[in-house]
C-alpha cells in the first residue's frame, strides 16, 4: 500500500511478482524501490505464474490492476 495521489490521501494498493525466494531480501527490494510504501506478503507465486510474467530470478513486476 502507498500514499495515493492528490488531496484524498487515500492509499493505493497495488500487486508486485518478486522473483527473490528469501522472503525478507524480496521485502527489501520493493522497500528499496517504494519507500513509502507498507509492503506485506500476501502469498508466494509458483515458477508458472513467475514464467507466465516472465519475471526472472532477481527481478520484479507490477502487476496490471
């Protein structure tokens, strides 16, 4: 979740494939990019959906809403 944009305040989620298997360093890499953000876990992508994005090791994707 983020701050969202304009006088609302209102937070904007959006949806991130890491492709980082330790769970803590995969935080940290989307912390790094978002600062401001609240990041949480929510679940693990499988090899198929990280290959169906195409998201390779190290690397991340923002989902499209």
């Amino acid at each position: 979740m983020r701050p969202g944009r304009g006088a609302s305040g209102a937070k904007r989620q959006e949806l991130f494939l890491v492709a980082i298997p330790d769970k803590v360093e995969a935080v940290r890499a989307v912390q790094a990019c978002l600062p401001d953000a609240e990041v949480k876990i929510d679940s693990e992508a499988g090899p198929d959906i990280l290959a169906e994005y195409q998201v390779n090791d190290g690397e991340m994707f923002v989902l499209p809403e």
